[in-house]
C-alpha cells in the first residue's frame, strides 16, 4: 500500500539521522560530522561518516550511503515502506492506511509477513500471561517467583503459551495467517501422519513461559522458551529455529533493552542466559545481553563493537563457566575489544547472585573481582601449574597464543610487558614467543592460501582477453576556437569499435567495478557540477553555464555521469541550476524508485568530503585554500574540461589507427583521409597537452 506523499514528507522532515543511527551504532563528533566503525562490513579503524547537517551518511570503506529512510533499510534489510513506517512510529507519526486483509498479508514479502506473524505471536503470548486462569497461576507466578515486576514484565514483553496442542494456531488462523506463514515462523509445527494419513499440525511451543528475542531495533524475531513442569521427553528450554528474519549466531538476547546502557557506560556485560538478563536490568544494570544458549559468535561480538569497544564477560564460576569463557576469549580479542572477564562464587550465576546480593554489591563486585584476560588465565595457569615449570611455560605460551589474536601491535606490545609481570619472566622471552607464534600463523595462513589457489587454479579457466581503452592521461577545456567542431558521440565512437562502459544501474560501489580512464574525468565533472553549479566565474558567467557551453555537443560515456550531466542540462534550460541537495531527495514512495536511489549515493559519494581540515591549522595561521575560491575554482573546472576533450580526442585516434590498419582494403583516398583525420585529432591532442603542461617541447 502507497503511503501518501505528504506524510512521507513529514517523517523526512521530523527524523535526525543521528537519533537513528544511534540506535545502531555508538557516533562520535569529529569536527563537524561524526564517525563510527560500519555496521555493514567489519572494520577496526572508523570510516563511517555521518553529516547531520545534510542528513546523509557514508562510509568510505564499504561504499555504503544515503539518508535516514536508507539506513534503517540496509541495516534492517527491509523495504522503504518498512523503513517509513519503522521511522514513523519512533517520532510518532500516524500513516493513514486501509486496514489490512488476509490477502493484503499474504501479498506482503516473506520478511515482512514474518515480523508481522510473530508480533502477533508475541501479543497472544502476553494476553494468555495476563489474562488467562492458566496464564496467571502458572506463567505469572513463576515469573513472580523470579522477583520480575509488571514493569520489567513489560519491558521484555514476556508471556506464556498454553498447554494445547494448537491454541496459537487457531487463533493464528482466525486473524487470518495461513499455516504456511506460521511454519516458517517457526511456530508451529507440521508432521506427515502414515500412508495415506491426515498431517499432524500442531504448536511449537505449548504449556511454557515465552521470551521473545528482539532485534536492534526492537522487532521480535524469534522466541525462548522455558518449560515449568518435570518432564524427561521435553528440553527444559526450547528457541525458535533458523528463519528468513532469525539466525541465532547474530542474535544477542536484551540488546534492544540494553543498547543506550551499553552507551552510556561504555562497557557491555555479557551473559549466558535470558534470566540473567532480566535480573540484572532489574536490578539497574542494564547494559547487560546474552548469547542466547549459544556459544559466542563473531557476529554477536561485532554487533556489541557498535555500541562500545569494552567487554566484561560475567560467567558462572564452575568448570563449565570457565570453560565456556575462555571459548569466547580469543574471538573477542581478535574484534580488537578491550576485555575483561569475572568468574562469580561457585554455585551463583548473575540471576541468583543480584538476588543474593544486591544491585549496590553486585556492581562492587564486578568492580573489585574482574579481571584483564592475561590475569584471568594465568591464575588459571599457575593454580594447575604449581611448581611444575612446563606446566608455567605452557600458560606463558597459552597467554601469548591470545595475544596475538589483538589486531593492534602496540596493544600486543604494552600487553606482553603485563605477561612479563605476572609470570615473573623476562619481557624479551615473551615478546619473542608473541613472534615466534605470529611466525607461525603466518606460515599456516600461506600455506592455507596456496592449497585454496592450487585446488581453484585446476578447474579455473583462464580469463579471455579483451580490448582496453588508452591509458592517456584524462583531460577537458574550454578552448572552443581550437576544438570548434570537435564532437564524439558515444554512437560514433561504437561505431568504430571502442570499448565503452554500458550504463550502470546499481549504487555507487559498482560503478568502481567498471572505471575506465575517462570516467574519472566525468565524474569529477559532475561533482564540480553538484558542488559549486551556481557560483559565478565571471558575473554573471556561473559555473553551470560555463562547464555546459563547453561540453553542449558531448556526451558523457558513463551511465550514471551521463544521466547526471542531462538533468543539469534539463534545469538549466528552464532557468534552474540543481545541487546536491536536488539528487537527495530525489526518492520515490515506490519500488520502482531504484534510479533515484542511484541518483541519491551519487551525490552523497561526489559531495562528500573524507578529511576535515583541523581547525588547529587555523591557531598555527596555516592556511589551506578552499575549491571554493573563485580562481581554483574556475582553473579546476577549465583543466577538467580540457581532460575530458583530451581523452576523447585520444579514443578517436585510437579508433582511426585501426582503421589505418585495415586500409590495405581501401582506396588511397580514403587511407589519406584517414589518416588526415588522425593528424587533426593529433594536433588537438598535443595543444591540449601543452595547456595542461604534460608536453615538453623540445
């Protein structure tokens, strides 16, 4: 369904990109932007800029850009309709919609429908906790046996589930999902009965308290869930399987609840179970997850990287929490997270401890008990060593091991002083077994890396050659008495058997896949456009006028330049110079918009700066002159020009040589007006050159 303009303008006007953002990763200033590592490509040092100014975010490692309504798509993996109405609901914007049938449901894409089925799965589960005999006496009061409150019940929109067969599937279908969409869901389940027989359908879940698994955002995705009476045949906790919107290894329990915590207190607690979480945010220790019954991931380590660089992991203090916290230690290490690691009395966990205990107590605790993980595992160490020295020479090496998972050499050399320290070794004797085992990883990761080329290189095959564009250096001018005339066609130049690029319809990484020398020149062409259009040259000669005078009969040889380089052309013709901010808002409430989207990360990536100059040069009087000054200015649009003409005239030449080539089937007429023409372009070439100053005459 069509969300009416107007209000998609209105959520425009009412979002700031930094409150979005900040949902899903930790900015911070730098300048006049913010910076932060990607959310979408894993990364140690931050080139994710974010420019509230204009509303727009790029990152220049990956590519990824755009505004608000593209960010909350590319980091949900939504649609834009999703995304409008995901950004309405934070600011509180009512989208006047018809109210949506089964058919409406079933028409929606799979992600969609699944996210709405298992809301509505969530709400059930809430009403048969509140509002049902069976509910109340056994799914509240267990939780009320846990110490939860109504608020805390609330927050983390717990629930019960009956014990019948198919209490959620009948209500399911009565508000209209089909079975279909409940399966994939993972709610319910279906069996095929014997030869010939009826298929047993039936709930996933039945007779047990319900933890939804939010998302960042705070979508329900998936369901935990804890059955309350003995029974051998059934697992005490049963989750949601894989779906299209669920994959547990990128999943951290409580990270909706926890995220501005976790910001707030630069440091992220990370625990192993639902109860845990619950407790301790309770309990006003908020900035706490857990890895949901699984065993930690790089992606729930990543995914706490957005929002802090400081991890504390809060383990059970028996053999399986010490196992299972130091599995986790080297895949945190090597994220380059500072971590920490506490082991809580034998026999508690977080859950039972806080109870115990105390919020105040607990916190003291976790402040007076955790340890770097260099402490935590050589008192691992030298409690199993004693006096056995290669028991102690192994935890050396088992430390160091660790270290060199740390992706940041200065951090491995401040950390092998601390090893030194704790083992009573010389600093020498580590820093050489940290190179030693750096040595060997290397070794392994070539060796890895042939093995893999030698089993691709025997089936590969090798890549046909094909022809290339000159390699000139690119160039433009506006010396129109000495190119009067001078006009290539993208139509003339196929005609001769270039090779130019075809147009790209795809975002602005791609267009990097397919750069040919001249498209450089076009698109510096189009950012001097999108930048400074309407600033004047000359009064009343503004830059617009002047670059499209110049290049009124030729067109650009890459898609999306050539399209960019048309629109100006269009506006100026009805008196109208765009900017950046015209190719921004170009977006259409329809799928079909994918041109303007192109449109819009073109301008974001043409217009926006990597580096700011820090404004401590200014203290020191140094002086950087800007682009914007008239006279670079017009020396960079007049040299950009003359690059732009410069390589065409190189390309006809390159055509006209092979043509040369082949006149032994033509008449000496023709080779002579061949190579007439050659010798036209030739000289274009070389006085190009000279104004440029990449000819040395002799």
């Amino acid at each position: 369904m069509r969300i009416p303009e107007e209000t998609v303008e209105r959520i425009r006007q009412s979002v700031d990109i930094l409150e979005v953002i900040n949902d899903f990763v930790s900015l911070k200033k730098r300048g006049s932007n913010y910076i932060a590592c990607c959310p979408f490509h894993n990364e140690k040092s931050p080139s994710f800029n974010v420019n509230p100014t204009r509303q727009i975010y790029k990152c220049f490692g990956c590519g990824k850009a755009g505004d608000a309504v593209r960010f909350v798509m590319d980091i949900e993996n939504i649609s834009y309709g999703e995304s409008l109405r995901y950004l309405a609901k934070k600011y509180g914007i009512e989208i006047e919609e018809q109210e949506q049938t089964p058919e409406d449901l079933l028409r929606q894409n799979e992600r969609e429908s699944l996210l709405i089925v298992l809301n509505f799965a969530k709400a059930f589960f809430q009403e048969t906790l509140l509002n049902t005999d069976e509910g109340k006496s056994i799914g509240l009061s267990y939780f009320r046996e846990r110490g939860f409150t109504n608020p805390t019940i609330e927050a983390f929109e717990l629930g019960y589930t009956l014990d019948q067969w198919d209490a959620l599937l009948q209500e399911g279908q009565r508000r209209g999902h089909s079975r279909e969409l409940l399966e994939k869901a993972g709610l319910i389940l279906i069996k095929e009965g014997n030869p010939g027989g009826d298929r047993k359908v039936f709930d996933r879940f039945r007779g047990r308290v319900m933890f939804p698994i939010h998302n960042v955002s705070g979508r329900v995705i998936a369901f935990g869930a804890r059955i309350l009476k003995t029974d051998k045949n059934q697992p005490k906790y049963l989750n949601s399987p894989e779906t299209a919107v669920y994959h547990k290894s990128q999943v951290l329990y409580g990270i909706f609840q926890a995220k501005q915590a976790i910001r707030q207190e630069d440091v992220c607690y990370l625990t192993e179970g639902y109860t845990d979480v619950i407790s301790l945010h309770q309990a006003g220790i908020k900035n706490v997850v857990a890895s949901s019954g699984t065993s930690l991931t790089t992606e729930q380590i990543r995914l706490i990287a957005r929002f802090t660089p400081n991890v504390t992991i809060l383990y059970d203090g028996d053999a399986a929490g010490i196992k299972a916290a130091l599995r986790g230690l080297d895949m945190v290490l090597e994220e380059g997270l500072n971590l920490r690691l506490l082991l809580l009395p034998d026999g508690e966990d977080p859950d039972s401890y806080v109870h115990k205990v105390g919020a105040d107590a607990f916190k003291a605790y976790i402040k007076e008990h955790s340890q770097d993980f260099i402490d935590f595992k050589a008192s691992q160490w030298l409690t199993e060593a004693g006096d056995n020295p290669l028991k102690r020479a192994e935890g050396i090496s088992d430390v160091c091991s660790s270290i060199t998972k740390i992706p940041d050499p200065l951090k491995r050399q401040t950390l092998s002083q601390r090893v030194a320290q704790v083992f009573h070794v010389s600093e020498q004797s580590v820093i050489s077994e940290i190179n030693r085992l750096l040595r060997k990883q290397q070794e392994q990761t070539k060796k890895d890396t042939d093995r893999q080329q030698r089993t691709a290189g025997s089936g590969r095959q090798q890549p046909s050659s094909s022809n290339t564009l000159s390699t000139g250096e690119p160039s433009l001018d506006e010396i129109n008495s000495l190119l009067e005339g001078f006009s290539v066609e993208a139509s003339e130049i196929g005609d001769y058997g270039t090779n130019a690029p075809p147009a790209i319809s795809a975002p602005i990484e791609r267009v990097k896949a397919v750069r040919t020398p001249i498209s450089y020149q076009e698109e510096e062409c189009v950012r001097l456009l999108m930048s400074h259009g309407a600033r004047e040259l000359e009064p009343g000669i503004s830059l617009c006028q002047y670059v499209l005078s110049e290049l009124h009969d030729i067109e650009f040889q890459t898609g999306p330049y050539d399209l960019i380089l048309t629109l100006f052309r269009e506006a100026y013709s009805r008196g109208d110079i765009l900017t950046a901010n015209d190719f921004l808002n170009r977006q259409d409430n329809r799928p079909e918009g994918a041109s303007n989207t192109e449109l819009q990360h073109q301008a974001i990536h043409l217009t926006t700066p990597r580096y700011e100059i820090s404004d401590g040069w200014g203290k020191h009087e140094i002086f950087v002159p800007s682009e914007a000054e008239i006279g670079i200015l017009a020396d960079a649009a007049y040299r950009n020009i003359l690059r732009i003409k410069k390589m065409l005239a190189e390309q006809r030449m390159t055509a006209l040589q092979q043509l040369l080539r082949e006149s032994r089937n033509k008449s000496p007429e023709e080779a002579d007006q061949l190579l007439t023409e050659f010798m036209h372009f030739k000289r274009i070439d070389m006085e190009i050159s000279g104004l440029l100053g990449t000819v040395i005459s002799g």
